[in-house]
C-alpha cells in the first residue's frame, strides 16, 4: 500500500519525534502513563494535548482546559472540510466519514492532499487509512518511549526533537506548488505572531481566515497560470 | 486530581476536538462542495498553519522558548537557503535546518559558543 508506504518514508520518524518530546513532557507534568499514551490516539493533535497537559498542571478549571485545547485544535475544521470531499466518491469508504475523520492530522492531511490528484477514486480512501494507521501507531509509540525517556536526555537533544517537527511542516508546507496555498502561508506566517500578540486564543482561526479568503481571491484575481 | 477524574478530562479534550473534524465532516455530507469552496477552506487551512509555524519559531512556549531567538531564526534560515538550493526539495531544507539547530544547542550546552 502506497499509504504506509509514504508514511515510513517520512511522517512516522517525524511523529515519533515529537511525540517522544510530548511523552517526556507529561510524565515531568504528571499525567498518568495510560492518558499520555490514550491522549495520543484519541486527541491526535499535538498543540491541544500540549494545552491539555500544560493547563491541567497549573490546576486550570475543567471547562477552560476543554476549551483550551479544543480551540488550539481548531484547524481541523478547515482541514476537514478540504480533504472530506475527496472521499466522497468511495461509498464503501465514505459510509466510514465520521470514523475517518478521527485519523485526520496535519500530516495525514498534507499528505493526502497532495497525492490525491493522481489517486483514483477507489485508492484514495486505502492510501488515507494507511498512512493514517501508520502515523497514529508511530504516535501511540513515540508517546510510550518519551514517557520513559523523560529526564534521561540532555536538554540538546529534547529540544531539537521538539525542533524538527515546525521544520518538517515548513518544509513540507513550502514544497507546495499551488499559488493560492503558497500566498496563504506567506500571509499566514507574517499575521501569525502579530494576531497572536492581540488574542492568543482567537488570533489563529482569525490568521487562517483572513490569510486563507485573501490568498484565494488575490489567486483568481491574478488568474490563469497556478499550478 | 485522582485517575479517574484525569481520564474523564481526557475524554472531554477529546469531544471537545472531535467537535471540529465531526462539523466539518457534517457539512461536506449535506452540501456538495464545489471546487472553489474546497479550495478555500484548504488555503484557510494552510494560513492557520502557517501562523501557527512561525508564532512557534519567533515566540515558542515550552522548552523551545529556552533557546535563543537568534538561534531558530539562523537554523530556518540556512535551512531555506539549502531548501531553494535544492529546486525546493524538503528533505534537504529540513535536514539542514535541524542539523544546524541542534549544532548551536549543544554548542550552547557544553558553554563553547
């Protein structure tokens, strides 16, 4: 399957990774081994599962930790609502939508964005299982080993675990070729810290709506010749 | 807060991001999406993300924020260079970036530099 092979190719040493610096994190927190480890599986959205451990050990009330972590989260709505569509095709697959979209992370979506164009129909749904499948294993994995790393590396190296993985999404986010993408990081990554300045809660979903509607309509305005 | 209690935490973390991918999921089964509209929502998308990356880079929470501004900024610069040296290749634009990360940590960790 092309699915999991892509994902050994990159994402699964990349996941690891961070999740490695994740595991390590909440048992220096506090978490119980087992929520760590399910947190992974069943949150699979790093920045959320940061806000959940971070606030928990600060003792931050039930209700803001939920919202917290559910809003660093937000981006899955407009990643669902891109990559869904090209499921839909599929009966056998999309009868599974509400399942599949659990799977769904940056990379499991970057990913098959990308591949989409030149998978079938029908290849389409296996290839986003096998990745997704792969990645969320490494995760649980990657998890489980910083948990018992935790306190055992030198900073040098926990920090760079950390590192690589805004490094890998850069990367990979500026290999992209469309022009309207392109023009939604640019704006994107300049709104970004200043947006964050005004409201650290609200100021990225207002970052991907306004960098997002401008790229997309500054793209048709230029016209013919993206991609 | 005793065990249970956590995992009933987690259980509400994980609705309340479930909340978005099930929305999204929602409406893409009641409407038929056109091609603009998909388009747009994945270039919402990548302006999140790409906000998310560089508030990361320039004021990072966590063990990041205790490196140096300088030191993320050369890393992801080189690493761009390399990147657009490459004919934009990822792989060697992100190895470099991290390479030269990790160099100037553990310069910093053993007080060389």
């Amino acid at each position: 399957m092309r699915g999991v092979a892509d994902a050994f190719r990159m994402p699964v040493w990349v996941v690891s990774a961070s999740m490695i610096g994740f595991g390590s994190l909440s048992q220096d927190i506090g978490i119980t081994f087992g929520v760590a480890v399910a947190s992974t599986a069943t949150v699979w959205g790093l920045p959320g599962q940061v806000a959940f451990v971070e606030l928990f050990a600060v003792g931050a009330p039930v209700l803001a930790i939920a919202l917290a972590s559910s809003m660093a989260n937000l981006r899955f709505l407009p990643m669902s609502l891109s990559m869904m569509p090209l499921f839909r095709a599929d009966p056998g697959i999309w009868r599974w939508r509400y399942i599949l979209v659990a799977m769904m992370s940056v990379n499991t979506w970057a990913l098959t964005l990308r591949r989409a164009p030149e998978l079938g129909d029908h290849q389409r749904g296996p290839y986003y299982i096998g990745l997704g499948a792969v990645s969320m294993a490494a995760g649980v994995l990657g998890t489980a080993v910083g948990y018992h790393l935790a306190g055992t590396l030198p900073f040098y190296i926990t920090v760079s675990l950390i590192f690589l993985n805004p490094m890998y999404f850069i990367f990979l986010f500026s290999s992209i070729r469309q022009r309207n993408c392109i023009m939604a990081l640019m704006i994107g990554a300049v709104l970004g810290p200043l947006f964050h300045l005004l409201s650290p809660d609200w100021g990225l979903p207002f970052v991907g709506f306004i960098a997002g509607t401008a790229a997309f309509f500054l793209d048709k305005k230029m016209g013919t010749g993206h991609e | 807060m005793n065990e249970m209690a956590l995992w009933w935490l987690l259980g509400l973390v994980t609705a309340a991001t479930y909340v978005w991918r099930g929305i999204g999921v929602a409406i893409v089964a009641r409407i038929t999406p056109s091609n603009d509209f998909t388009q747009w929502t994945s270039c919402v998308a990548y302006g999140m993300l790409a906000g998310l990356m560089s508030r990361i880079m320039v004021m990072p929470v966590g063990i990041l924020a205790e490196t140096p501004l300088v030191d993320r900024l050369v890393a992801l610069a080189v690493g761009f260079l390399v990147f657009f040296a490459f004919r934009r290749s990822m792989l060697p634009g992100m190895i470099a970036a991290v390479g030269i990360f990790f160099t100037l940590t553990t310069l910093h960790a053993f007080g060389i530099y």
